[in-house]
C-alpha cells in the first residue's frame, strides 16, 4: 500500500490548541517508552519548530540502546522516528495511530551521541496523515543518520477504549461502562 501523498493533498494547517514555537511538546501518554518518563523509555524530548508545524526531538543515544557492539540499534532508532513524526502530527490534529512506517538507515549512530530529529506533517487528505523526518548526528543540521516516512490514520478515543488494557484505560480515569460499551460496540 503506498504512503506517497496525492499531488493535491491539502496543506497542514497548525491546531490552534497546539504549543507555539519553541516550546516543549508534552508526551502524548506518560507510559510511552518513546517520550514518556518511565523505566524503559528512550526518553526522546520533543520541541516544536520555528514554524509551528514541525517538531524537533531529541534522543540521547545510551548503553541500553545497542543492538551491535557500541553502536544504535535500529529498531530503537526506528521508535524514536515513530515518537517523533507522532508528535509532529499533534500540532495538526490530536489522536492517530501509525499504520505504516518506512525507515531508512544511513549511518551507523555511536553509543554516547545525541540524535537530532526533524520532523513535519506533509499532507493531510482525510484520516490519513503523511509524515516524514530525519535524524541527524551531533547536531541540527549533522551528518543524516536516518529518515523515515510515515502514514498515520486519525482514530477516535473508542480505539484505545476497545483495544486497550481495561485497568491502564481506568488508571486515566475511564469508567468500566465507558470501557465496556466502546468493547460491545465493535
Ligand atoms: C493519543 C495519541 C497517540 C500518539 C502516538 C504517537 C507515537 C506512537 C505511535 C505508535 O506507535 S501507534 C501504535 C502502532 N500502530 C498501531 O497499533 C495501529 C494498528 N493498526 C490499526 O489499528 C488499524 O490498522 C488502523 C487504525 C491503522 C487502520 O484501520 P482502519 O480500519 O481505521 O482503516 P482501514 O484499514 O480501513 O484503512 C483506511 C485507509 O488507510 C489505508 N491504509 C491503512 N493501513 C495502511 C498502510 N499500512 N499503508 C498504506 N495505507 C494504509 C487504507 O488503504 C485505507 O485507504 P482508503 O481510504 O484510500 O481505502
């Protein structure tokens, strides 16, 4: 299935409700092992861009991240993307879910450095949300370690009351009928 915008795909337009410039982005959940702040977690810290649409994450890249002798793994790379090009599209709309991302791997990423992500909305038609980034080595504009591109698909809140777990969706204060009903719903 491709994931290539239509040529006439609307622009992205910034949610009003969304942080301005240069703040921090907060973590979509605070059990994420993306951004959230849990054992486990990569930890990766977001900020949106100068233009309000894009976000720029970071990711301080760890002993626990390897996958080959001091080096990235690159199914943890590919989570920071996912995080990251995740939080790029709440500055357009508030809740999706990733039905596909392609990564492509260009560097190799030593133990001990920092990746800078880049990442925006490209194209929004519909549900679908196109997303793209990059992941830079050292700093902002260094050596490209890596880019991705995503489809997101916009779902409602019944998704995570359905397919989550009954006593994580009661943690963040849903009711076991609100559960129960979005579960016989199906
Ligand atoms: C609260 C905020 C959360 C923020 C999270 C950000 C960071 C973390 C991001 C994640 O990791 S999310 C977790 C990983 N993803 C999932 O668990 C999603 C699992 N998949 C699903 O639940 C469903 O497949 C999905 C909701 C994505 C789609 O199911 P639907 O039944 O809603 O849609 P459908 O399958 O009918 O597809 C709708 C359209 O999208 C297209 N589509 C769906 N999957 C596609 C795909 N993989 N590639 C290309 N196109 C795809 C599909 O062809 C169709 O196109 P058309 O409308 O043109 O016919």
């Amino acid at each position: 299935m491709s994931i290539e915008p239509p040529a006439d795909a609307a622009a992205p337009q910034r949610n009003p409700k969304a942080p301005p410039p240069g703040e921090r982005t907060t973590s979509h959940y605070e059990g994420c092992r993306g951004c959230g702040d849990v054992p486990g977690s990569l930890r990766v810290r977001s900020w949106v861009g100068d233009d309000g649409v894009s976000v720029i994450s970071r990711f301080d890249v760890l002993e626990e991240h390897q996958g080959a002798p001091g080096l990235l793994h690159g199914g943890m790379l590919m989570t920071a993307l996912d995080d990251a090009l995740g939080t790029a599209y709440t500055q357009v709309t508030r809740s999706a879910v990733t039905a596909r991302l392609e990564t492509d791997f260009r560097r190799p990423v030593p133990v001990g450095s920092t990746l800078w992500l880049r990442s925006r909305v490209d194209a929004l038609v519909g549900r679908k949300i196109y997303v793209s980034g990059e992941a830079h080595l050292g700093e902002l504009d260094g050596e490209v370690a890596g880019t991705a591109r995503a489809l997101f698909l916009e779902v409602g809140v019944e998704h995570f009351l359905r397919h989550g777990r009954p006593e994580d969706l009661e943690a963040l204060g849903a009711s076991r009928e609100v559960i129960e009903a979005a579960r016989t719903a199906r």
